[in-house]
C-alpha cells in the first residue's frame, strides 16, 4: 500500500466518526448522463492516467441517499474504513456500477440512480422502499487494474438471440448451482423468478443485454 493510500485511509478514519449528511449546495464542476444514470463531478479526480473498467476493484467512501428527502440509507462510515468493491462483476446495483466506470482515483461523484437501476419496485426489504430514486456520493480512494470478467450473459444465451428466457436461466442454474440444483427443480424456478424480479425491468418475461446486470462484453463487443 502506498503512502498516498495509507494517508487517505488515516484521514478517511479521522473523519468517519462525524455523521455524513447530504450537501444541497455543494458545488458541482460539471454534469452528464452514462448509460441510464445522471453523474455530477463534485471533485477532479488527482489521478486520471488510469480510470476504472470493469473487472477492476476500487476502493472508495461512498453514502447513499434516499433521492425523496435525503434520508441515508447506508455509508462507509458505518464500518469505519473505506470499501472495496469489484465493478463488473454484478456485485453492486446496476446504477452504481454503471456510475462508476471511467471514474479516476481522487475524483468525487454524485450519482442518481433511478428505481429501475436501483432495486426496482420490490425494494432492498431493509431501509430502501419499492419504487425508490437513490442518490450516492462516491469518492474513490484507490483503482487496482483488474481482469476482464467473463462474458457470463453469452453464457446464459443460448441461442443468441440477446434475451435469456425463464428455461435458459435455469439451464445456467442447472449447470453451474450445485447447491441449488441439489435441493430440486422448485428451487431453480425458485431462484430464476427472483431473478427476473430484479432484472426484467419491462416485464416481457426475457431478460435483455441492457438489463442484464451481471458480467458481459461491452455493448459495443460483438456478443
């Protein structure tokens, strides 16, 4: 870890015990739209001779917020150091991943997530009500140069017609789940319908390229 790294951490520490609350007024450099979502630049990054890609871990302080009142609903704070997190890889929420591509270390974002890239009309069961805009702000402390992951959604497509359907998803289940797949056929249909309840955004009984939140190629790859 380098010194620049252990002097963030120390001053993340130092600070993490004052509650962190939304800025109405923080000033904002500049504002744009990625894929879906609408970032604002709160701070320059120090160092943009790399940004993040997907397969790439970051370690960042984050805060995220409720869109309607500000309320927040979860934050770095809360464990007292900063969190590292793989994006690409499906582990965090559609809207935060995508907000996070091309981000360099140093720089700080505002992100607003709409429902449908956030946790959707059922919600996260705990502090996040169904049908819920969220807003994150992101400041990344360290980007460690990742692998690509796997096109997974390539996977899953069968017969490449760029949607997975209900009977495809749980073919993949089938195939790789051993744990699921141990305990019978009632668990995979189990597991594929609380998946689409996250991912068929439209409601069209298929999961497509855009909703698909787990690893794939790039849009613009060839699937």
């Amino acid at each position: 870890m380098n010194s620049l790294i252990v002097l963030s951490v120390l001053l993340f520490v130092s600070a993490s015990s004052e509650e962190y609350k939304f800025d109405e007024n923080a000033e904002i450099l500049y504002t744009y739209e990625q894929d879906g979502v609408q970032i604002e630049v709160l701070k320059k990054g120090e160092d943009c001779t790399k940004k993040a890609e997907e397969g790439d871990m970051l370690t960042a302080e984050f805060h995220g917020f409720l869109a309607n009142g500000h309320t927040r609903f979860e934050s770095s704070h809360d464990s007292n150091k900063p969190s590292s997190f793989k994006i690409g890889h499906g582990y965090m929420i559609k809207g935060l991943e995508r907000g996070m591509l091309q981000v360099c270390v140093g720089e700080k974002r505002r992100i607003h997530i709409p429902a449908v890239l956030a946790y959707g009309k059922i919600g996260d069961g705990k502090n996040v009500p169904p049908g819920a805009d969220l807003v994150y702000d992101v400041e990344v402390i360290h980007i460690q140069k990742g692998t690509t992951p796997p096109n997974i959604f390539a996977k899953i497509d069968l017969n490449k017609d760029k949607k997975i359907s209900r009977e495809e998803m749980g073919a993949f289940i089938l195939e790789t789940g051993r744990t699921v797949t141990l305990r019978g056929q009632s668990e995979i249909d189990n597991v594929v319908g609380e998946i689409f309840n996250l991912e068929d955004l439209n409601e069209d009984g298929f999961v497509d390229f855009n909703e698909f939140s787990g690893p794939k190629k790039s849009k613009h790859d060839e699937l």
